[in-house]
C-alpha cells in the first residue's frame, strides 16, 4: 500500500482484495477506499444492532446474521466478501462473538 497515506488497512481487510498468492486484485486507492467505506459501515452499525438486541432480544448471533444477510444483498452496494468482513468488525466493535457467517444462496430469477 502506498505509504503516502494516512489510512491503515489491517491485513483482514487486505486478505479481501487479495488473490491466493497474496497480491492485491485492485489498485491500492481502491481498497482504500472501500476499507474507509466498510469501516464507516461497521461503525454505523453498531448502535442498530445493539437496539435490535435490546427491542427483539433475538440472540447476538442471530443479529450478526441477519445483518450479514442484509449486507450479501446486491442493493447494499457491497460483496459478498465485504459484507462477512463488516459483520465480522461489527462483532469486535461491540464485542460480541461472531457467528459463521454463510453467504445466502442466490433466489433464481422468475421467468416470463
């Protein structure tokens, strides 16, 4: 990453632009920014979840998967892969252990 900037991406959030032999899929300005953007997300989070824990009172795993579900969808404007690693931050934020967190599976389009 470029040492120009002030931004530190940790090595989680790295490991999601990474390929297998560890080098970044995209330009480093882009990872950047979308760390700044998931990080932003993750902190926003945190009061929602603790209120759906306090008004539903579902388990602390269960909110993590369903905001993690939230997250897998195309309108969140986030991957697949952003998405396990917001709610995985989110978790740390607030302290909570972080459940497996399984990607749903695609509904199939219906036809005409």
């Amino acid at each position: 990453m470029d040492d120009d900037n002030q931004i530190h991406v940790p090595p989680s959030f790295m490991a999601v632009y990474s390929d297998t032999r560890q080098r970044l899929t995209e330009k480093p300005a882009v990872v950047r920014a979308r760390y700044e953007l998931c990080e932003d997300l993750a902190g926003h989070l945190v009061e929602h979840a603790q209120t759906l824990y306090h008004v539903q009172a579902p388990s602390e795993a269960e909110i993590l998967r369903r905001i993690h579900a939230g997250l897998c969808t195309a309108e969140s404007g986030v991957s697949v892969a952003e998405a396990t690693w917001i709610t995985t931050r989110l978790a740390e934020l607030i302290n909570w252990p972080c459940p497996e967190l399984v990607a749903p599976t695609p509904q199939p389009v219906a036809g005409p």
